[in-house]
C-alpha cells in the first residue's frame, strides 16, 4: 500500500491551490507508477480528489474506490491536521478509518488465490 498527499512543495498552513495540484501531479504519477500499489490511502479530501476526479470525499470514506484517472484502488482518510482532530466528530470518524484502513492493509499481506 502507498500513502500519499496531492502536493509534495507546499508548506503553507492553507489550502493548495490548482496550480500546486497541477505542478506536482507528475511526481505523484511517477511514484504511483514506481511503486504500483495494490492500495493507495489518500490523506484527506484534496489528495482523493486529485486521484479520483468527480467522486465525492464524503461518499467515499470506509471504501476503495477505483481511480479513473490513475488506474489504481484509493481508499479515503480525513487529513490527519491538529485543526482537524480538535474537532471530536472529525477526530472519531478518522480513528474509525484508520481502523478499517489496518483491516485492509493487513488484508493486502494474505497471497491472492490463484
């Protein structure tokens, strides 16, 4: 499995823009494509919709959605931020993934029948 971000330069404390998606989009491309994960874990909204254009973030959490755009199986997780976890709702549903993500993730070291 690979976690990954949609932006590898960024570092201010706001939102990336378009053209910081745009910019870094080839390197996730080519890490994805290294690496050939059998499951990619998008951190937060951004990331999953950078991977999986036109599918909502928040229909998507608790399943692996399949990327149209990079061909790939993407499982979505709030974005881990200290602003983000003080809220208690935000802080219980990404606990609750992070549960099921383990699950999965663990599923991933069984060998695939056939």
């Amino acid at each position: 499995f690979y976690i990954c971000n949609a932006v590898r330069c960024y570092t201010n404390n706001e939102q990336p823009t378009a053209k910081h998606l745009e910019r870094c989009e080839p390197f996730l491309r080519i890490e994805i494509n290294l690496i050939k994960p059998k499951l990619v874990i998008a951190m937060g909204a951004i990331a999953f919709e950078q991977l999986c254009p036109g599918v909502q973030f928040s229909e998507s959490l608790k399943t692996i959605v399949k990327s149209s755009k990079f061909g790939v199986n993407v499982f979505a997780v709030h974005y881990q931020s200290p602003s983000n976890l003080k809220d208690s709702a935000t802080k219980i549903a990404f606990e609750d993934q992070i549960e099921v993500m383990c699950g999965l993730v663990t599923a991933l070291r069984d060998p695939i029948p056939g």
